[in-house]
C-alpha cells in the first residue's frame, strides 16, 4: 500500500525543514509536555518569563509530525516579546492561519502545540499561587484537547499491552 503525501504548504514545509527555536532550555522559567510519548505525538514547551510577565524567550522539542513541528515553531515565535496575557488569547485557529492551513486531519496538531503552550502559562501562575482575572478557571479548548489525547493513547496503550500478554 503506497502513502498519500498529505498537501502541506510550502511554509509547513520550510518551518518543518528548518524549525526556529527548537532545542531545550536550560535556564526556562517554566515548562510543559502536551501529548503522549506512547503514540510519538509529543511536544515539550520551554519559555523564559521576566519579572513583569513577559515571554523573553520560548523553545520546544517535539516528537511530533511535521505540522506539529511547524506549529510549536511559530507559536515560540509569535510568544516571543508577550505579556502572558496576550500569549493566552492565542488559539489553535490563529496558530492554523498563521502557518498558512494545515490539512484538517491535521488539525489536533497545532492544537497540541497551543495546548503546550497554555499549559505552560498556567502551572506558571500555579507556581506563583496567583491567578490572574484573564486566566480562566476552566481548561481551554486545547487544554482540554491535549488532555483528551493523552487519556486515549493511555486507553491504546494498555489495550495494547493486554493483547501481547493473551
Ligand atoms: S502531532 Fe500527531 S499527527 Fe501530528
């Protein structure tokens, strides 16, 4: 059986080929993984918060496919110079746009990415014990989203595991 190539833009590609900010970061301010390491979708995101709530700097690694790469790229770059009330208005929809469409198979890709991302914003102030009026209480859709995924590739792998022990 031969593999459709999926239609990816000429940006996708570029960003995949050549991500910006990826590695991990040492001296980050706050972490957070989205995604399961059991079915490869994962990423870990790294930013640097000042003391006025502004993303200095933000990194990722990602064990993603190549639209999850392009998405983690350019989310680090729009973060970039935010307060982290502005990074958290960012949606998976904005990020989609942003990276020129993606197939929407591909879609829960970039909302890991974004989901990465929120998550990092919200053990952030957890840290702090602080919550800010904006922050809202409820997870996000890709908050939710990413926890979805994981719960399922956590439903796989145990579903995997008992049909190599019968
Ligand atoms: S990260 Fe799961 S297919 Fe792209």
């Amino acid at each position: 059986m031969s593999r459709v190539p999926l239609p990816y833009n000429p940006k996708i590609l570029e960003l995949f080929r050549n991500p910006k900010n990826l590695g991990r970061m040492e001296d980050a301010t706050v972490t957070a993984v989205a995604g399961n390491p059991a079915c490869g979708d994962m990423i870990t995101f790294y930013l640097k918060i000042n003391d006025q709530d502004v993303i200095e700097r933000a990194s990722f690694e990602s064990y993603g496919c190549a639209a999850n790469i392009a998405t983690s790229s350019i989310v680090t770059e729009m973060v970039k110079g935010m307060k982290l009330e502005e990074a958290w208005k960012i949606t998976w929809k904005s990020v989609v746009e942003a990276v020129g469409g993606l197939p929407s198979v591909k879609f829960h890709c970039g909302i890991l990415a974004v989901g990465a991302l929120k998550r990092a914003i919200r053990t952030y102030y957890k840290r702090k014990d602080f919550s800010p009026d904006w922050l809202q209480k409820e997870p996000s859709f890709e908050e939710k989203q990413a926890l979805e995924e994981e719960e399922l590739a956590k439903i796989l792998s145990k579903r995997m595991k008992m049909e190599e022990e019968k």
